[in-house]
C-alpha cells in the first residue's frame, strides 16, 4: 500500500513539473503555440494581380485598377449594396458586417504579394471591391467564406478586364 502511494506521488510531482516546464517555455518566449491547430487562428496571404487588360478607359486602354480587401463578419450587406453606396463610405454601406478594409492600387500587368497575417476571429467573409472605369458593365465585387481558426489561406485576388476573381487554396492546420 505504501508503495503504491509513493508511486501514485511521484507520479503527480512529474506532471506538475511538466506543466511548470510549457509554462515557463511560453513565459520565456509568449510566441510558442497552446493549443492544438484546430484552435489556432487561420492565416491568410495574397497574391494580388492585374492583367494587362484591365480596367479599360473610354479610349479602350488599360489603366490602374483601385480596389479594397473587405473583411466581413456577414456578408449579405456588400451584396446588396450597390456600387455607389459602397465607395462613398464603406462603413456605414456595411454596417455591423463591417470589419476592417486594406486600399490596393495594382497597375495594368503588376502583380504584389502580402505576406500571410492571422485572421481575426471576428471575420467570416472575405470581399473584394474594384473601382472599375465602367461599373455598370463590370462584376466589381466577389465574397468568400473564410473559417477563422485551423485554416492556412493563400487567396489570388485576380483583377480581369473587368470582372474580380478570387481563389482560395486552403491548408488545415
């Protein structure tokens, strides 16, 4: 009986100090992961590109293309909006579907890339709203369904002659 006590002890002692050890890991360096994947925010990077095409002026040229990545908690507000609503002010077009904005001017042809960045756990969405010379005639908005947590996402935003694309590709943490 004695033994299995001593035994059952020791055993507790060794699992404090494990935990006491993560726990002074993650004092030492906050960076190191807690948690599973799964719990993790999800990132997400972009690759941003023009075609040479894109947005055309009344002469038929190419000219730079204005757009913004929306992030959305909801996204039937920018589908429901129109054009002028949303670039006279995005907030109060989006309302409580409205996160945050990033303002992106790409030129006929160029092409950017950002850095991956965590995603905040209040976005579900993803929108994209180009400025194009023409907006009646153009598709100058896309939404995504983003999930805030275990994702890796590089997201091509791709500006075409005058139509928006996205396309994910997605990684489970």
């Amino acid at each position: 009986m004695r033994r299995a006590l001593c035994l059952c002890s020791l055993m507790l002692l060794l699992s404090g100090c494990t935990t006491l050890g993560k726990m002074a890991q993650v004092a030492a360096n906050p960076d190191i992961q807690v948690g599973s994947n799964n719990h993790q925010p999800s990132t997400v990077g972009f690759s941003l590109l023009a075609e040479p095409d894109v947005n055309p002026n009344d002469s038929g040229e190419a000219a730079p293309i204005e757009f913004q990545l929306v992030l959305l908690a909801e996204d039937s507000r920018l589908l429901a909006t129109d054009y002028d609503q949303v670039t006279t002010d995005i907030e109060k077009a989006l309302a409580k579907n409205y996160i945050d904005h990033q303002d992106y001017t790409l030129l006929p042809g160029q092409f950017k890339y950002l850095p991956p960045e965590a995603l905040d756990e209040k976005v579900h969405y993803l929108g994209v709203i180009a400025r194009y010379a023409d907006s009646e005639s153009s598709e100058w908005r896309k939404v995504i369904k983003l999930k805030n947590t275990g994702q890796t996402y590089q997201i091509l935003v791709h500006l075409r002659r005058d139509e928006v694309e996205i396309k994910k590709d997605q990684e489970e943490e």
